[in-house]
C-alpha cells in the first residue's frame, strides 16, 4: 500500500533530462531537509547543551561522527526508496515473519513518541521563555500544531518543504549570531574534533555521548527518508535512478551539513558560555536561556535561544507525523486519517510530560528530555540492520546493491552504537 506522503499529486518530481543540471538538483532538494530537521530537535539541544556545559569541547567529535554516520545511513535510505520503489517499512514487512514485524513496529512506534516527547517538551519550554506561559500550558498547547501540519500537507510537499526551511534558516541564523556573541576558544574547539578515550570511561560522559549519537541518528527517519524520496520520480532506466541517486545524494548531505553546523554551534555555544564560567553542571533549557544574556553580555541572546528551540520543535514535528504515517502502513497496513494518527502520537508524547512537569518541575523535565534520546539511540540498531542487509542484496537493489567498501563502514556505524549502549547498559547495572 502507498504512503499518503507518495500520492501523484505531490510536486516535485524529477525534471525532465533536456532541462539543466541544475534545475535537476534543485527538483531533488527538499526530502533531505525534511529528515534533517529530526537531527537539530530540542533532544539535539539538551545532549548538546549538557555536554558543551560539563565537559567544554571534548564531545565535539561526537557530534561529527554522528553526523557522518547519519549522513552515510540517510543515503543508504535514500538509495532503497529510489531503487526498490518501496520505502524500510514495506520491505521489512515483505521480508519479515508476522510476529517480527510487529514487533520491529513497536520499536519504531517508541522512537517515534520518544522523538515527539522531545518536540513536546522543548516547544512549550520556547513558549515559556517567550511569552511567560506555564509549562504545563505549554506542554497542552502543543496538541494544536496537528492544525498546523495537517493544512500544510494539503497544501502540498513544496509548501511543507518550505516551511521547514524555513524554520531551519531561523535556528541556524538564530545560533550562528550567538556563536559569534559566545566568543569561543578556537584552539580549543579544534581539539575538541579530536578523539578521546574519556568518551568511554567517564560514565557522565558516556551517557551523554550516547544522548547526542541517539538525538543525531533519528532510527525514524530512515523509514520516512526511504519513503518520501519517492515523491522525486527518476528517469527511466539505470541511468535514470542512478541519477536520482546521486542528486538525492547531494540533497541530504547539504541538509545535514546545516544540522551539523547547528549542533555543533550549540555545543561550542555552551562550553564557552557555561563551561567556562563555572555552570558545569547546567543541563537545563530555561537556565540556559536565563544565563545566556548575562554571560555573553547581550540581552538578545536569550531571545534568540528562545525564538531557535521554538524553531527547532515546531519543524521537527512534522518528521514525527510523516514518519508514524510511513511506519503506521507500512508495518500493519494501517491507514488512519492523518489527524487521528498525529493526536495519537501527541498524546503519548503529552501525557507523561505533563506529569512529570506538575510532578518534578523544570529538573524532571529536563532529566526526561535527556532520556528520551537515550531511547532513540536503544532502538537506532533494529532500524539500521535491515537497511543495510536490504541495500547489500542484488535480489532487491540488483546493480545498485551497496559496494563492499560502502557496507562495511554501514556495519561499522552500527557495531560503534550497539558497543556504546552495551557499556552505558553494563555500568548502569553495576
């Protein structure tokens, strides 16, 4: 069954091979950013924002290599959806007995309320900052971007690509001019791009390393990326695809270059606004937000904060709906109208946030936010083995399967996640 998010009428399809390379490239721009969104979400800020606090620069690298490997696997996405002309999910159910597709759709379902746990939490913290409402306000208000998403996608996939964008250009604006009122150490943030074995043995450290690598490599968004690449029609032929591949290629690696730049900046931000200043152990978005002028000696820099983690929560919330779309009927063949998939999903996002907001306050929230990425990179590896395992095999990709060298780095960055969670599991239970 075909995704809602694949219907003809949705723009953007490849153009013709006598028009310019260039308008070519510019009919395949867009899916990137849709997925790259997910990478630059309030989670992003919380594991970024704690570990630029506690441990100046050194997690730097962290963030690069998550980057790569979510770049490498987002490609491997891209080719599946061009190539087999089905999105992971459908395949997954073709390939799969019953019992394990169900089960491996339960797993992606959890992500998915995990990543909306985030956009929940950091939407109304924005809402908070800006406008002085309550959290718990915030958090119910949030429900009503369903209105937003779902006029949108009538609107058309062009004028849902735009608008994220759109919001994308606000957050990368918004940080890169407090990165220049940050004043960081250059020098320092070189070292930091370096590896270190203190990733590993320092539990804080670890967890938080793992927080970035689970809020940087969304599991979800290699279902929707494999999904709405499809709205790109390639020409006939090997050539064709394999032009699409290519053009799909440079679109999301542009995408998450501008996600990388992102949450670098916010890490680099907070190891010279916090680190340095002696909030080692600040790991909370309002008191960022509240410290963020004083430190940097300029009141627009908390506004930006504020007005970027809105930005960022409101245009990572669309990857939420599209991705339960794809997941939803690809798994079971499950179509629901949209509006009931996107207040569900909401719902299981709002309830515990709400809670745990009336509960614990702004500690538990930012305690839950930090968790909620931990179970991102958890499930990561049941998404990522069928996509490399379906791109490596001729009988669904033929002469498009992955080369050998392309594989082994993809079993590579799977074997460096489900190390990292086995040791953070092992000193957890120690």
């Amino acid at each position: 069954m075909t995704p809602p998010v694949l219907t003809p009428s949705l723009e953007g399809g490849a153009e013709p091979a006598a028009t310019s390379w260039w308008r070519r490239l510019f009919g395949f721009i867009g899916p990137g950013y849709l997925v790259a969104v997910g990478y630059m979400d309030p989670g992003n800020w919380a594991t970024d924002l704690a570990g630029g606090a506690a441990y100046g620069y050194s997690l730097l690298w962290v963030i690069g290599l998550s980057s790569a490997m979510a770049m490498l696997l987002q490609i491997l996405a891209a080719r599946l959806g061009i190539v087999a002309g089905a999105d992971l999910a459908q395949l997954c159910r073709r390939h799969a007995t019953p019992r394990s597709c169900i089960a491996q759709w339960l797993l992606c379902e959890l992500a998915i309320c995990a990543c909306d746990l985030a956009e929940v939490i950091g939407t109304a913290v924005a809402l908070k900052l800006l406008f002085g409402m309550p959290l718990s306000a915030g958090v119910v208000l949030t429900v009503l971007d369903v209105l937003l998403i779902l006029w949108l996608q009538q609107r058309g996939m062009r004028y849902l690509e735009a608008f994220v964008v759109s919001l994308m250009g606000i957050v990368f604006l918004c940080f890169g001019i407090n990165l220049v009122l940050a004043q960081p150490d250059w020098q320092a943030v070189a070292a930091g791009l370096v590896p270190t074995a203190r990733t590993v043995t320092d539990p804080g450290m670890l967890y938080l390393a793992i927080g970035i690598v689970g809020a940087t490599v969304m599991p979800h968004n290699l279902y929707l990326h494999s999904s709405i690449v499809q709205t790109r029609r390639p020409g006939a032929g090997d050539a064709g695809r394999r032009s699409a591949i290519g053009f799909a290629t440079a679109d999301i690696v542009l995408a998450l270059a501008l996600a990388l730049l992102v949450n670098g900046a916010i890490l680099v931000t907070a190891a010279a606004v916090f680190h340095t200043s002696g909030h080692q152990d600040m790991a909370n978005l309002e008191d960022a937000y509240r410290l963020m002028g004083p430190l940097t000696g300029s009141a627009l820099a908390g506004v930006l904060f504020a007005l970027a983690l809105l930005a960022a929560g409101q245009s990572s919330s669309i990857t939420a709906t599209l991705a339960g779309q794809v997941v939803m009927e690809g798994f079971v063949r499950l179509r629901v109208p949209a509006w009931q998939r996107r207040l569900a999903t909401r719902a299981l996002a709002v309830v515990p946030a709400f809670l745990v907001t009336l509960l614990c306050g702004d500690e538990g929230i930012g305690r839950l936010l930090l968790l909620s990425q931990v179970i991102l990179s958890l499930q990561l590896p049941f998404a990522m083995f069928p996509l490399i395992r379906f791109t490596a095999d001729p009988r669904i990709m033929g002469r498009f399967a992955n080369p050998r060298w392309m594989t082994l780095l993809a079993w590579a960055a799977m074997a460096t996640i489900v190390a990292l969670n086995t040791v953070l599991i092992v000193k957890a239970l120690s």
